[in-house]
C-alpha cells in the first residue's frame, strides 16, 4: 500500500485538492525550501541549532540507525507548555469547524515564513508494504530539533523501506503532508492551531512546539488513511507470546501513564518468546487480524529512568529535561522529572531487540486498561457488542502528557474511547470496527493498573494474571450482567455489599451519561448506535 505524490494533469482538480491541501502543499515548493534528505543531515543541523545542548553521551550502534560514528544524544527544552493540547486541534468535517474561515488563517500563516528558510523532510507511517505511507513535513529554520526527531520517530527513507514503498500497491490516497510554524501566534487561538483536513491527509501546527505535537499529528493522519483503507487505527501496544507450540497476540490499549508500554514490554521473566510489533501506534487488518507497526521508535517518558538506569543506553534525543556535569566533566541529562513533568526522549528501535514489524497471525485478545477503582483487578466480556461499548467508554485519568485547561481538575475520572484522543472520524467507525474484531472471536478484557478501591493492584499481580489469561489456564466465574471475572486473594468482590453495589452504579450511569453526551455535542457528530447504551443500561438493571 502505497500514498499517490504525482499526479496526471487531469487529476490536478477539485476532485483531489481542497482548500486547506492547496494552501498546504504549495508551500513545500517555495524557493526557500530546502530538502533534509536524511537523519544524518538532520543531526548535523540540530547539533547546530541555538539551544541545543550536545550531551557527552554517545548514540548506541548509530551506524544501524542511519547515523554517523559519534553521533551524540542532544537535549533540546520546550518553554512552559511541555505536553499536548486538545483543544488546538480543529478538524475540517466536523460540525461547527468552518472551513473558509481557517483556510484565510492558515494562507497568512503559510505567507508568514515567506522571509524564512524552510525544512522539508520525508519519512514514512507503517512499516510493511501491506501499509506504508509516506510523510512529508515542512518547517522553519530554528526548529532543526523537531525535523531530526521527527525523522527519527518515523521510518526515513532507507534503501530498504525505499524499495518497499516502490512495490507496495499505489491505493487511491494522496501523501501525507504537513505545514508547521511553531512560532505562529494568533489572538483568536492563543493555546495554538492545530489544523486537521483529514479526507486530503494535510494538517497544519501553528505555535505548537511540543514534539508530541508533531508526533501525535502525523499518527492521527496515518491513522485516518488506515480507517478507510479496512484497518483498525489502534493507539496501544500489541506482542506476541509464544511457548509450548502455542502463540497468543495481545493488545493493550490505555492512555499515556496507564502501563500501555510497560505490559508491551514486559519479559515475564523469560517465560515465553516475545515478539513485539508496538507499544503506541499500529493498525490491525479487519480481515486477517493480523497487526502492523506504524514506527520504529518510542516516544517514552523520562520519569522513571534515572541517569543511572541501563534503558538510557538507547537513548537518541531527549525533550524537556535538565542537563549538569559529571564527574568525568561530561555533559550529562537530569532526569525524573526534575525540571518540569512529562520530560520525553526518543529511544532507538534496538530497545527491543524482539521487534518485527508485522505480526500475521491474528489478534486474540485486546485488553482495555482503566483507572476506574470500582474495577476488579481482571473482567472478561464476551458480548462484543459490550465489548466494544466498554472501549468507548475507557476509564482513565489525565496525565503529564496532555496540558490542562484551568480549573480542570487531573485527577477526575475521564473517558477517552479506545484511548484514542485522536481520530479525526466519527466515534461510530471505530465503535463498528472494534465490535467486528469481537465478533469475529477477539477475547476481550478489562484490566485495572490503578486501584481496586483503596488497594493499588501491583504490577506483578497484572502480569500474573495476563500469563494465566496467555497461557488459557485462567478460571473466570460469573460476576454479573454476563460479566466474568478472576477470585483474587486480597481483591475479593463482595457485589452483595450495598456500598459497593451503588459505586459500581455510579460509574456505569456515568458511562451512560458520557454516551448520551455524544448524541449531543458537535450535533451528534460521536453519537454511537442505542445498542450502546442499551448495554448498559443492562448491567445497571442487574445491581
């Protein structure tokens, strides 16, 4: 699966171009433009670049990563916003979104760089010829950082991956292109533009800085090709286990801070052969479940690796965290945290050695993660119909990664369906799309890495409980409403207690307030089917 970049002059019509894509890709030609045609290109100007700092600490085998013997790490530092923000981003097609009035915003932004010189890069989504889609994206000079990132979260464009695009079947979807000035600034959008024309696969990021930004925003485009091309856009994480001539492919999917990456990655202690596809951004075939990576590398947090932690010998750069001097008198990050939250680094695919970029066989299971305390540590559905509502309604809480408005309170319960901040379709698409994974015998489960009441379920607890789920020895009972669920010692479910009976309501009705909640907003643009919130009202008739 190839995107189209040329076109017959026939084609060159309305048919193929709208307002904002215009606007969009003849920018790209400007006579300020110049071609990054590589990672190591790139590294040389970032190196360069007013703000970076050169840490001492050299890129692990850079030779495998397109990148020069001694390549070092750089750090580079956002200002005060050091996370996404929701509410920049606009989708043309939605319901409120007037399309005349943003393209005029985004001519005189486009004109706005026209005394500057421009970066343009290339970089493909997917990694297997069955879905590659190939990135183009174009920003000023000063931001050389977030054009070597960008190039090194995405796949840049080797021999290798080259010749894989070339002989993957041309599909009637136009390249992916994407403008960017991170120091645009406007009175009407003081938090930044985030401009999405997803049925011409352009965007535009106007005064955004956080790489995340960059990131997330040539995923959410990625994604909406693969929705309409049979594929189910996923932000999760997706391994295989294999053991006893046995295979088990998993799914998670919970937002950033959830443990997403944390159970992708897990070991178990070497129990099994694991193969890792992602632990952020794949797509899985509704046809053959089988599963595709969108990167190569990660965009983890820094937390919890401090400068000491083996995990950092794979790091390529490093996002919004401190730098001091060591003993040795080397330039060297502080970590944890320290200088703000959400401190990011991009790490190199060599991370996981068990990554492959497709996995064949077929999906078995799609864990959706939630923070919501009434939770058992494990419950199992097997309605796909409730299977699907469930990840509608994913429980979670905000985290470090996302920028709040004032006055949002981070610790509220919220709900973000099947954890994905960023589709830019209607809800409904992938409501149907994850109902026919469960339909067609997709096991589904919810799994709390928060706390079960007031007790934290551990980590190690969580592992447990998947490697019985893996391994088929796992025993459920019938908790309620079709509903199974594991006896755990020390996490007894006593549904009988009044108490916990009406929490148990509390955030189921609040499930069905949030759906009923789409029937409205954006003029039901989210509204998913009655048999949703039928589901629900169903296990709150069994309480």
């Amino acid at each position: 699966m190839a995107t189209k970049g040329r076109w017959q002059w026939a084609e060159v019509n309305k048919s193929n171009f709208s307002k904002i894509r215009t606007t969009i890709e003849a920018a790209f030609y400007g006579n300020n433009v110049e071609l990054l045609t590589s990672r190591r290109e790139a590294y040389k100007k970032a190196m360069k670049s007013p703000g970076t700092i050169v840490t001492d600490l050299p890129v692990y085998k850079p030779e495998l990563l397109n990148l020069d013997e001694g390549t070092r790490i750089l750090l580079f530092n956002d200002g005060a916003t050091v996370g996404r923000f929701a509410g920049a981003r606009k989708i043309i097609g939605m319901p409120g979104v007037n399309e005349d009035v943003l393209a005029e915003v985004l001519r005189e932004a486009v004109y706005g760089t026209r005394y500057r010189k421009m970066y343009h890069a290339i970089s493909y989504t997917g990694l297997h010829e069955d879905f590659i889609v190939k990135n183009h994206i174009l920003i000023p000079e000063g931001f050389e950082n977030t054009v070597y990132n960008w190039l090194l979260n995405f796949q840049d464009l080797t021999p290798e991956y080259a010749a894989m695009y070339e002989r993957s079947k041309l599909i009637k979807e136009p390249d992916i292109y994407i403008f960017a000035d991170p120091d645009w600034s406007h009175p009407d959008f003081p938090g930044g533009l985030a401009l999405f024309d997803p049925n011409n696969n352009c965007a535009a990021l106007l005064g955004l800085r956080y790489f995340g930004e960059f990131k997330k925003g040539t995923l959410t485009l990625g994604w909406s090709v693969g929705n309409r091309q049979g594929y189910v856009a996923c932000h999760g994480g997706l391994k295989k286990y294999e053991f006893d001539n046995s295979k088990y492919v998993a799914a998670f999917f919970g937002l950033s801070g959830s443990g997403k990456s944390t159970l992708t990655h897990a070991k178990h202690n070497g129990k099994y052969k694991i193969t890792i596809v992602h632990d952020d951004a794949l797509v899985i075939n509704l046809q053959d479940l089988s599963s595709i990576a969108l990167e190569p590398s990660y965009f983890d947090k820094t937390s919890d690796y401090p400068l000491t932690s083996d995990d950092n010998k794979y790091l390529l750069t490093i996002q919004n965290c401190g730098a001091t001097i060591d003993e040795l008198g080397r330039v060297v990050p502080v970590m944890e945290d320290i200088r703000n939250g959400n401190g990011r680094a991009i790490k190199s695919k060599l991370w996981s050695p068990n990554r492959v970029d497709k996995i064949q066989e077929p999906v078995n299971a799609i864990f959706w993660i939630m923070k919501d305390p009434v939770l058992p540590p494990i419950v199992k559905i097997e309605d796909p119909v409730l299977a699907s509502t469930m990840g509608a309604t994913l429980a979670t809480k905000r985290t470090s990664a996302e920028k709040l408005l004032p006055g949002v309170d981070p610790e509220a319960l919220v709900f973000e369906p099947y954890a994905n901040p960023f589709r830019t379709y209607p809800l409904s698409e992938d409501y149907q799309k994850f109902k026919a994974l469960f339909e067609k015998g997709v096991e589904c489960y919810i799994i709390n890495t928060g706390f079960y009441l007031n007790k934290k379920v551990p980590k190690e607890l969580t592992l447990e409980i998947l490697e019985h789920i893996v391994e088929r020895k796992a025993n459920f009972v019938e908790w309620f409403g079709g509903l199974k669920i594991m006896e755990i010692s020390g996490f007894e479910v006593r549904t009988s207690d009044y108490e916990y009976r009406e929490l148990l309501k509390i955030s189921l009705e609040k499930r069905l307030d949030f759906l009923k909640s789409k029937d409205i907003e954006s003029q039901g643009y989210d509204r998913l089917p009655e048999e949703c919130k039928r589901s629900i009202l169903d296990l709150i008739s069994h309480l």
